[in-house]
C-alpha cells in the first residue's frame, strides 16, 4: 500500500494487521498504556483523509461527552 504512514513506529504492525483483516481502505490505531507505551499509527489514503479527520472528531466529541471520563 502507498500512503503514508504517520505515527508509525511499534503499532505500525498492528494497524497494518486490523486494515487489512477488515479490508479496509484505512485505518488508525490508538493504545493508551499498552505493553510497549502509548502511541499510534496511521494508514491512511490522501483521499480518505478528510473523511478519518471528521471520524475522529466525532469520537473525540463523545469522549467529552461520556460521563466518567472527565
């Protein structure tokens, strides 16, 4: 796959792992204190970045939103 990969680094194989047993176009993941620290990565299409950017949002919104996670 061609796009660019940022964030990278020790979940790049994961994130690898989860777009393509999904068969998706992109992907992102996010760990919060997992056994190799906290970090992401990023598989994303230029064209599909727009689309990721309001996804995240979206989850970011409702994390604000959950009650708890203040």
């Amino acid at each position: 796959m061609s796009e660019e990969k940022p964030g990278g680094g020790m979940y790049e194989e994961l994130c690898t792992e989860v777009r393509e047993l999904t068969h998706a176009l992109g992907a992102i993941v996010i760990v919060i204190k997992g056994d190799q620290g906290s970090g992401f990565a990023a598989q994303v299409p230029s064209q599909l970045r727009p689309a990721m950017a309001d996804i995240l949002m979206q989850v970011a919104s409702k994390l604000r939103q959950a009650p708890g996670l203040h």
